[in-house]
C-alpha cells in the first residue's frame, strides 16, 4: 500500500490496485462517496453496444443474498442514496449517507459491486425500458442530431455510438452477456474509490480496505483498449434526417483534443483554449451565441456550446433550435461565430470575463461532499490526477488571447454539420452549405 498527500487530498493504493482518494470535510455529518470503474460503453464490443448501460439498470437490483428489495430497505431504512450510472470513459456507483451509517452503506455497495446477481426478470424489465428509452430518443430532434454528428464524426470509434446502444443490440443483451463483461472488468486494479466528508484518511483507508481487501484481480492482466482515433477525413461534410418538428436542429460539431497532450500527465494548451472559448461562445445569458444570435436577431430557441472532457479526441459543439424557414440563415449564422475565433482575436475585457466565469464555475462545483468525491475521482479514472485541479486553473489564468486564437485556428476551421426539421428546411441549408 503507498499513500501520497496532495495538499488536502490522501491518495492511496492499495495492495490490490484499488486507488483510495479521501479529502477530510468536516462541515456537514455527511460522507459522499463515488466508486468508478473502468467498464464504460468505450469498453463494449459494437456489437454489444449499450451493455454497460443495462449493467448500471440492473446492479442494484440484486447482489449475493440480497434481493432487488433488500437493498433498497438497507439504503431507505437510514435515508442513504445509492446509484449506478455509466459514461463512455468509466461505469459509476454513488452513494451518500450520514457518517454513522456510512461503514454499513460502503459494505452493501461492496458486496453489490463485487457479487451482483444479475436477476433474470429484472434484467428483462431494464432491456425493455431501455428500448423504450431508445425509441422515444428517436423522436427527439435533438438527440437525433447529436446522434447523427457523433456517427460522422467517430466513424468507428466508440463514441460515436449512443451509451443505450440501439434497438438491434440492446434486443440482444443477455445476462450471460452482462456477467462475462463484469468478470471482465470488474476487478480492483480498474477502481477508484474517491470519499469526501467527515471522515480521517486513516479510518477510511481502514473501512476500503475491510470491506475490498481481500479482492483479489484474476491473474490475466487487464483489457488495455485503444482510445486514439482512426484517421479522420476532417473535411465538410453534412447529414440531415427530415422530421415533420417544430423546429429545426442545426449543430456544428469539430474535433478537439483529449485533456492530456502526448506526453503523459501534461495537460494540453489547446484543451484549455477550447475549454475557454466553448465557455464564451455558448455558457450562459451573457455567452456570445445567446447575445449575438437570440436577443439581438432572434434566431435561436435555444443555443448552446460544449467542449466535454474525454480520455480520448473530444467533440467541439455548436448547436441552435430554430423556426424551419430560419434553418439556413442559422446555420451560416453559426459557422460565422466560430469563424471569429480564429479570424478576430477576443478582446481582453471579453477575455478576462470568460476566465472568470469558467474560474468562478470550476468553484461552486465543488462545494458539496458528493461534488468533492465525484470530482476528484473523475479527474483519477480520466487519468488526469490529482494535481489536474490546480493546473487548470493554472492554464486558463495564464491563457493568452493569441494562445485562443491559434488553437481555434487549429481545430475549429472545418465543421461537420448534422441538421434535423423539415424536409424543405434542411434541404435548402445543404445546398447553402455546399455552395
């Protein structure tokens, strides 16, 4: 077991792999933790596309000698929370619970995450409301869109593919397949125990240790997968899906970078770069897109800009729902916002307010217990480390508006385009865009 202490955070690994983080916080008499496993949907054959997703419906729903309603007695009778979730990067368990009750909530989520049994009924009851969920997304325009640029942009990446699958592979999941994917990747050299709250380092390295010591990894060694990009064609291209809607979806997707640079552990400028000008396009009422698109010309139901932060190449994303006969102008009206960034420099005001909104955000997202724990754990199964919390603070203080610019011009010159509304509408914008 070795222990290192970053400022307020106790990091630990034990004998088994497991990496144990703790931040002491003895504000509330509340413990948060957040258990991350490597077992997200980037792990999944393609053809078994939305398997972790069904495994996060149905772990909870029974462990060895526990069935679907025991757990939820043991978690209600002391009014704890407990939940699975999965991401494209990583699968998740959370739990919350009062520090009296926490050892008990910590051991229940060990046998739960070590033992599921995978019901049959239950797991049968999940596949169906996912494929209802698969289903009911397809009616959605935005979602439509988001899944139609990812394709285009991905290709054959695992991002490309929703983290529910679609209707042919969930159809297909079994709990033979669930099982074999939880031996698989299931295992304490893949998990990252991250705790906040009112708790001593050395008392909740005791309480792991206790409860996960004695998990030992199979003797084979763990599945590496690849998560760098095929080569991409970074050329014009758009897709459309005509739907009889409301309104039309028109979304700019360009491909940025992971929050890692070659070299291993140095976060890259460029990641940083876009993170600000995502945050000055497209976060908020005061963001460029809201005030140049909606308020001063009314084009925009809704706008927005996103940057996620991904173990491997992340999506830069523009997007805007407008009235059908604006579906043109919306879309040249987009392309010529993320032109600027590349072509005009931000002005140092607008510069310093976009570091202060994003300084500002980075803080209030770490005020709870639950948030602290997420967070630090998140920064560990991304392989960014702990010490990623100061230097991007760091970077985005120190960022220069030519550093800006010259990763905008980098990255953000040539966009996929994924349009959804009616047929007319979307037409008439692909014969704008390939003029």
């Amino acid at each position: 077991m070795t222990t290192v202490q970053k400022s307020h955070i106790n990091r630990t690994v034990l004998n088994n792999g497991i990496v144990v983080l703790v931040v002491e916080n003895p504000a509330a008499d509340i413990i948060a933790a957040r258990i991350f496993v490597r077992a997200g949907s980037c792990y999944e054959n393609q053809e078994q596309a939305g398997l972790a997703y069904l495994l996060s419906a149905v772990l909870t729903k029974g462990c060895n000698g526990l069935s679907s309603l025991d757990i939820a007695e043991q978690v209600e009778s002391v009014g704890a929370s407990l939940s699975a979730d999965t991401d494209a990067d990583y699968f998740l368990l959370s739990l919350k619970t009062v520090t009296s009750d926490f050892a008990e909530i910590l051991t229940l989520a060990g046998r739960i995450l070590r033992s599921p049994t995978f019901p049959e009924a239950e797991v049968e009851l999940e596949r169906r409301i996912a494929l209802q969920d698969i289903r009911s997304q397809q009616e959605q325009p935005f979602t439509v869109a988001f899944d139609q640029l990812r394709n285009v942009m991905y290709q054959n990446h695992p991002y490309a593919r929703s983290s529910l699958g679609n209707q042919a592979t969930m159809s297909c999941l079994t709990r033979a397949d669930l099982v074999q994917y939880h031996q698989t990747h299931f295992r304490p050299d893949n998990v990252v125990i991250s705790l906040a709250g009112r708790i001593t380092p050395e008392n909740a390295i005791a309480l792991v240790e206790e409860v996960f010591g004695d998990w030992q990894a199979p003797s084979m060694q763990p599945i590496e997968i690849t998560l760098n990009l095929p080569q991409l064609n970074v050329e014009p291209q758009i897709k459309i899906t005509p739907q009889q809607t409301q309104q039309s979806i028109v979304m700019l997707g360009y491909l940025g970078p992971s929050a890692l640079s070659l070299e291993p552990s140095v976060l890259s400028g460029d990641y940083v770069a876009l993170k600000l000008l995502a945050t000055y396009l497209g976060n908020g009422l005061s963001s460029r897109l809201f005030v140049e698109l909606r308020e001063k010309r009314g084009l925009a139901y809704e706008i927005s800009a996103f940057y996620p932060t991904r173990l491997s190449r992340a999506s830069f994303v523009v997007y805007m729902g407008t009235a059908p006969e604006n579906t043109q102008v919306a879309l040249s009206s987009l392309r010529k916002e993320v032109d600027l960034l590349f072509t005009t420099q931000l002005e140092e005001d607008a510069l310093q307010a976009t570091k202060n909104k994003i300084l500002g955000q980075y803080a209030l997202g770490k005020q709870t217990n639950a948030q602290i724990a997420h967070v630090y754990g998140w920064y560990e199964i991304l392989r960014l480390g702990v010490d990623f919390d100061r230097d991007f603070q760091e970077a985005i203080a120190s960022l220069s508006a030519t550093d800006a610019t010259a990763a905008a011009y980098r990255y953000l010159r040539e966009p996929y385009v994924s349009l959804v509304g009616r047929e007319e509408a979307v037409n008439s914008a692909v014969l704008y865009f390939n003029s």
